[in-house]
C-alpha cells in the first residue's frame, strides 16, 4: 500500500473570542474581543458589544472580567436518618439531599411518587436567586421496613 502523507489547508481565516472587561474608575463594563487569523497569518483584533455585533470602543483598562465577591448568605445545616421528613414542616428549605443506604424509600413530590432504591441519591434546590427558597410537595416517607437513608437540607434563618 502507498500513499502521501500530509495536511490539508482550507483558504480562510480562523477567529477566536475573548469576553473582557473595560475598566474605567469603578465601573467594569464586559466586551468581546474577536481575534481573526486570515489564510496568510495575519492576526486582527475586533472589540464588540456582547451581541458580536455591535461596535465596542474600549475607553478604559482592558483586563480580564472577574466576578465581585458575593455577600455571604446565612444558611444552616440539618439532616435525619431513618426517619420521615416533609418540607412543609420545614420552612425557608433552599437544598434537600436524600442518600438511601439499604432498602428502599418513597418520596412524594408535587409530580407523584417515587421508590428510591438502596445507593440512589436524589437532590432538590432552589432558583440561585437571593432569597430564594424549595415550595410544594416533598416528603420522604419514614415508615420503610429495613431501610437506611439520610435527609440532608439547608435553609436560610
């Protein structure tokens, strides 16, 4: 068998995006940057708006975007083994984790029921929005002959 060995090059140009920040005083305002490479190697750098589109004019410090640090959000710990829990005996719930060791379990949810088998885990949160917290039907039934699980929730004070 013989045969050539090498690569194939397409006429074109290749472009790459970069989302950065223009900083000015306190004010970070986010923008894309479109690095093209054409056929010949020649590199261009583009600013746009966040739509690729727009025209961007950078009038500040470019620099890569980062996130402010977040305010912290006050939430407590808690969790039961082999035994019922409901959510609605458990006001401002944000996360609810079940860990089902042996047997089985059922869980009732606002679309019906469930049997979560031994080694299954299941887990439920809410929106990530300030404030937000688990509403509607959720209980685990207690009542379980040889089962073993674990309830783990958060909720805010």
């Amino acid at each position: 068998m013989s045969g050539t060995v090498g690569s194939i090059s397409i006429a074109g140009s290749d472009s790459e995006f970069a989302l950065l920040c223009d900083v000015t005083d306190d004010v970070s305002t986010p923008f894309l940057r479109r690095y093209a490479t054409a056929a010949s190697g020649a590199v261009t750098a583009t600013d746009t708006a966040l739509d690729g589109v727009t025209p961007y004019a950078v009038t500040g410090t470019v620099g890569v975007c980062t996130v402010p640090d977040a305010e912290p959000v006050d939430v407590t710990a808690h969790g039961v083994q082999d035994t019922g829990w409901a959510l609605a005996d458990e006001p401002g719930t944000v996360s609810v984790t079940l860990l089902v060791y042996a047997g089985t379990v059922t869980v009732t949810t606002g679309e019906g029921t469930l049997t979560v088998p031994a080694g299954a885990s299941l887990s439920w949160s809410a929106k990530d929005e300030p404030g937000a917290v688990l509403s509607g039907t959720l209980t685990v039934d207690g009542t379980a002959p040889g089962a073993s699980w674990h309830v783990l929730w958060t909720s805010r004070p």
